[in-house]
C-alpha cells in the first residue's frame, strides 16, 4: 500500500497529485519527481497530464494521491479528453436541475406567489419502498394551462383547504387558490415549503355594483377637494415590491 506523510508547507516533494482542471472542474493527474543530473545537482520536475508545469504549483494547488490512484485518474482523464468531453469554462449547475422531482417544490416557485384552481385530487404511492400513498392536488394555471407536476397534500395544506371548501374533494373542484413558498420547522429544522391560502382581495376581478334603490341626483362638482380614507392593507398582501399573484408557476 502506498503511504503518503504528512505534507510539508513551502517543501515540495516527489510524489502524485491531483487538481482541478479548472475552477470546480473535473480533477487531473499530476505528478513531481526529481531528476539528478551528472554535472548538477538534482531537482524537481513537475507535469500535468504529461504537460511540463511549475513544482509550487502542483504541490500548492494539488491534493496528495497513491500511484494507484494516480494511474487510475491519469486513464479516466485521457478516455474523456479522447471521446470529446472537454470543458473549456465553468458550468452553472442548479441541483434541482440534476434531481428534478416528480412533484411541486419550493423551488419552483421562485419566490413567488401564484393563483392555481384546482383541476383534481388523486392518490398516488409517493414512496414505493414503504408502499406510502398521499393526496396529490392536481392544477390549470391563471391561463387554464395545466400543471403538469401535482402538489403532494400534507395535513397543513389539506386542512387549510378543508376550511375554505369543505371536508369533500370533490367539492374543491375548480376552485381557486394561492400557492407561496415558506419557511417552516420540520425536525427541528428551517426548510423551504409550499403553503396555500385563499385568493388575496388583489388578485380577485373587482365586479362593479348595480344601484338598486332610487336614482341619486346628478353628480356635482366639490367645491373643496375632498381626501378618501386610505384602504386598508390585505391579509394577503405581499407588500410594496411584492409579486403579482397573478403570474405563472415558472415551471
């Protein structure tokens, strides 16, 4: 078994490294070793992928591996350079991007608040290793277009939808709803949640009212400018600078 010691700050010596090929790129071997000359004394060499490099650089920036791991890493690294997958410049990765859900997350909604009417409620197995089954709320979008992702139901979110629409699903049928992301405690931890509540007085159509007692007098000019009352803030009013709760789900 190769052994490595204990690294020596500002004393380079022989032995096989790896480093990043660029900032969180993927790793590449590299190697230092001396060389002793006949009418010199000896020094050390350094090389990246066969490639001459500086010893301060490999032994400051590179992390100590066996020979083993070093020949491994060195062949993986040529078979990807070999077969055309070569980064030239940093990837932006969203690790929802790399394990999308099935359902709604947090995420998805962008730090916004949405308006979705309820299109179903199903049940699905969630978990096929416990044989776990949930209510899954199903949605159209402000638009009508459907959600193609359902939003699993827990016990917060169904009782707040059973108070607005009643216990019965059925009932909840094109009805519609805020969705909004929260933080709430689970285990005894802050983690990022959806929440659901009912439509703010701000994304409902203001319906003009008919008078339905005795035509009142024509209208005259005040001789006296006359200040209205300011209206009250909603419940559910997300502020100034707010988001609209009429904009899509960004999915």
């Amino acid at each position: 078994m190769d052994l490595i010691w204990p690294r020596i700050v500002d004393a380079p010596r022989p032995g096989f490294f790896r480093l990043r090929e660029y900032r969180r790129g993927p790793w590449v071997a590299a190697c230092i070793w001396r060389e002793d000359g006949d009418e010199r004394p000896a020094i050390l060499l350094a090389s990246i992928m066969d490639e001459p490099a500086e010893v301060e650089l490999v032994w400051n920036y590179g992390r100590e591996i066996t020979a083993d791991d070093y020949a491994l890493l060195y062949a993986s690294t040529m078979w990807r350079w070999q077969y055309g997958w070569t980064a030239t410049e940093e990837m932006d990765v969203n690790i929802n991007d790399l394990y999308p859900s099935k359902y709604l997350k947090a995420s998805d909604l962008h730090d916004k608040t949405v308006v979705v009417t309820i299109a179903r409620v199903v049940t699905e197995i969630v978990d096929t290793r416990k044989n776990e089954q949930k209510p899954i709320v199903y949605f159209t979008t402000a638009s009508g277009k459907p959600v193609d992702r359902g939003l699993v139901l827990n016990k917060t979110n169904a009782n707040q939808i059973a108070f607005l629409f009643g216990p019965d699903t059925d009932e909840w049928i094109g009805k519609t709803i805020e969705m909004f992301p929260a933080r709430v405690e689970f285990q005894g931890k802050m983690v990022e949640a959806i929440r659901v509540r009912p439509v703010s007085a701000r994304a409902k159509p203001q319906q003009r009212q008919q008078p339905t007692g005795p035509v009142a007098a024509p209208w005259k000019p005040a001789t006296e400018a006359v200040r209205l009352p300011a209206e009250p803030p909603s419940e559910f009013d997300d502020g100034p600078g707010g988001h609209d709760p009429d904009d899509e789900i960004p999915f």
